[in-house]
C-alpha cells in the first residue's frame, strides 16, 4: 500500500492525466470501495454456499432431494438475473448524477436485503411465503450488486493515476476472495462448534445478520469519499460545450461491439467462480460426501491463497499491459477447467483444496486486471453502465445457469464431470477469444474520449 502514498507521476510514454490526482483521496477510495466490494461478495459468498448444503431443507422440503437442490440454486440465480438490470439502472445514474451517490444507495440495500434474508422464517414455519420472500430478497441483493460491483471499479479507477489504474483495481480486487475467505471462516466456525439442528435453526443467520456491521461502517467509509476528477472534467466539459449529455444506454447505441467483447471476455473468469466455489460445495457433500465442516475448510484454504493474485494481477498488467495479464489468468483457468474434477474425484483433500485454490488463483489474476482493462475500453460518460453490462450480463449468461446447469447433468447423465469439464474449458476458449480482440489501453489517459 506504500506505493498510494508517493507523488503521482505519469510514465513517460503515458499521456498525463487532465487532473490532479490527490493521493489521500485515492487511498480513501480505495478503502471504500475493497470494504464495499467484500461486504456485497461476504453475503453473496454466504449466499452460494448454504443454498448448495442448507437451503433445499429449510426453504423446499416439499420436494424430494433432486428437486430441492435445483429450486435452492434457482433461488441463488434470481440475484444473477436482477444483477443486469441493476447495472442498467445504476450505471444509467451514475453516468449522468455521479459515482459516489449513486454507491452510497446501492449499499445500503445490499445490506438491508441481507438482513433480511437473516430473519426470513423457514417453510416449516411460513410455508410458501418462506421462498417467496427469500426470492424477492435474492433480487434485491443481485439487483444493488449490478449496480455496485462496476461502480466501485469505476470510482477507483477514475481516483486512480495512469500508471497506477492495474495496482488499484488490483487491491480493489481482493475485496472478493476476502469475502469469500471470511464467509468460509464464519460458516466453519458455525457448522464446527454448533450442532447439526443449532446450525440449521438459527447458526445459518448469523452471516448475514452481521451486515447490520459491516453496513454501518462501509456507509462511514463512503460518505468521505468524492467524486472522481474524470467524471467532473467531463461534466465541465460538457456545459462549457453546451453539448447535451448522452442517453442512459447510449453505450450500446454506440459500442454495441466493445459490451460484447467484454461480456465473452469474463464469461469464463464468472462461470469456473461459480464452478469452483458454488457446485464444488454440493458436488463435495452429495457426491464425495465431505462433511460440511470440512467442505467449508477447504474453500477457506483456496480463498485465502488466492488473495495476492488479484494484487499480482493488477500490478503486472500496470507493467506488461491488461490483455497480456488477462490472458495468463485465462490460462491458469483453463488448467483448472481440465484438471479439477479428476483431482477431487481422488478423494485426495489437499489435492483438492490445491486445484480449487489454482482455480480462484487464475480467476483472481484476472479481477486484479479487469477493473482498469473494462474502464480503458469505454468513453467516461459510458463507462459506468458499459462496465456494469460487460460484467453483470457475463454473470447472467454464463455464470448464474452453472449451479443449476450442473445439478441437472449430474442428475440426468452418467458422466457429469465430463460434461461439466467441457463447459469450463468452453468458457476459457471463448474468453480468450474475445479478449485478443479488444484494445489495449494501459497507456492512455482516461479523459481521452475513444
């Protein structure tokens, strides 16, 4: 962190940035935005791992095994489906009002929704209004997710000076597997020291009823935040110019072909997260029957080796450029994507625990980079909602169906792991792809219009 603290000089084959760029303020919105991003992805986290143990028994016991763990993970990809359209909304509002408004709305019903979730009653006790509201909620979470998650991205890198855009999307980055380390930590902890009836009955809701927390002092953090020097030079710009400011999705009017470059590019990074993180789970206890306890153990192992890759990842694309960067992240992925079901099927527990944190490594590398890689590829007034599509409609298409997806060709055929294998490598192919074929910009200024 001691490089945010040093005079902000430009490379020399950097073209300067238009404004002065405070290094205290960039410090603080960066804080702001890792402490954000690691209380939306802590409840996500908690979210994706009890809706593949605990769920289908408390929200659908209606329904036999099979059915349950499909209708849980319905459940978890409702808050996919919202996130696109919060992306919309949002990043709508934050290319015409401003960035730090608009994250300061959207965490607070990233919290509230998550409460919430922590004091629904189970179907035993309010029946089919139980996994009603517990899909309502999903939306909400998933609907301030895709409103958030590109907006922090933005405000950082828009803080950010040009040779240092990779480094703060980088720390910004590990504001994800921190969530996912601490969320690990917490479901452990529960599903170890309490009972099997203590966790189901009221052990589970402790994660997210610490949002309360964890929201009142994000909500501290953000509110001394400003609003970033791009964003104010391009609203000067614009009155000085009388030029009306552009439509809410004027980006796909206008870059209709850069937001779907960015979509295919995270399609992989998005669908092996939710392979790694979220079926593994299940495929873990129901398949290999793991225990809970220890499902949760291994998960901890890999996030929390995972955690510099998304620094590593953003500094050395500051040095050797986003696609370059990118690409190695891909790579390590599609080793995974290749290796990972074989490894676990082994029973061999740190083999296992070490392709899954390989896996969240690779994934890592790529978050590290994608925050700068995704703002260099978008004008100022259509890189909030442009971002918020790349990676909300990514997460919709090739992320939110995997849980889902997997349960079923596990169900319906004899060689799932096959299946699933192929779908992963897939996803790697189809990134790298798409990612070869967007600009490099690691270079330029932000305030140069493209």
């Amino acid at each position: 962190m001691s490089e945010l603290t040093n005079p902000v000089q430009a490379p020399p084959t950097a073209v300067a940035d238009a404004p002065t760029f405070d290094p205290r303020i960039a410090r603080r919105a960066v804080m702001s935005g890792t402490f954000g991003t690691a209380l939306e992805w802590f409840d996500f986290a908690v979210y994706g791992t009890l809706s593949a143990t605990l769920f289908p028994q408390l929200f659908f016991p209606s329904f036999d095994a099979n059915t349950a763990i499909l209708a849980s993970f319905a459940t978890f990809g409702a808050g996919m489906v919202a996130r696109p359209l919060g992306g919309i909304v949002f990043g709508a509002l934050g290319d015409k009002i401003g960035r730090r408004n608009v994250l300061m709305f959207t965490l607070v019903l990233m919290g509230a929704s998550s409460v919430l979730i922590g004091l629904l009653p189970s179907y035993a006790v309010a029946g089919i209004l139980a996994p009603t509201l517990l899909v309502a909620l999903r939306f909400l979470q998933g609907f301030a997710l895709g409103g958030e998650a590109s907006g922090v991205q933005v405000l950082v890198v828009e803080h950010a000076p040009t040779d240092r855009r990779g480094l703060f999307g980088g720390i910004l980055a590990t504001g994800s597997p921190l969530a996912q380390t601490f969320a690990s930590l917490t479901l452990t902890g529960l599903a170890t020291f309490l009972s099997k009836d203590d966790f189901a009955s009221w052990g589970w809701r402790v994660p997210f009823l610490m949002g309360v927390l964890l929201l009142v002092v994000g909500m501290f953090i953000r509110r001394r935040v400003e609003e970033t020097p791009a964003f104010k030079e391009s609203q000067k710009k614009a009155a000085e110019s009388a030029i009306p400011q552009e439509r809410a999705l004027a980006v796909i009017i206008k870059k209709p072909g850069t937001v779907i470059k960015l979509v295919l590019s995270w399609a992989a990074s998005t669908g092996l997260f939710w392979i790694s993180v979220t079926y593994a789970v299940s495929y873990l206890t129901k398949q290999l029957h793991y225990d809970n306890s220890i499902t949760f153990g291994l998960l901890l192992m890999a996030n929390l080796i995972s955690i510099p890759a998304a620094f590593f990842g953003g500094r050395l694309s500051d040095r050797i450029g986003r696609k370059k960067t990118f690409l190695i992240g891909l790579a390590m992925q599609g080793i995974a994507a290749g290796t990972m079901f074989p490894i676990m099927n082994s029973m061999n527990y740190p083999a296992s625990a070490a392709i899954i944190a390989f896996a969240l490594c690779g994934i890592q590398v790529t978050a590290g980079t994608q925050a700068a890689f995704f703002s260099e590829s978008l004008p100022t007034t259509m890189r909030y909602t442009g971002s918020a599509l790349g990676m909300t409609m990514a997460g919709l298409i090739f992320g939110a169906p995997i849980p889902f997806v997997a349960a079923w060709i596990f169900q319906n055929t004899s060689n799932g792991t096959l299946a699933l294998t192929c779908i992963g490598l897939g996803l790697v192919l189809i990134s790298v792809i798409a990612t070869l074929s967007l600009p490099e910009r690691y270079k330029q200024s932000l305030h140069q219009q493209h």
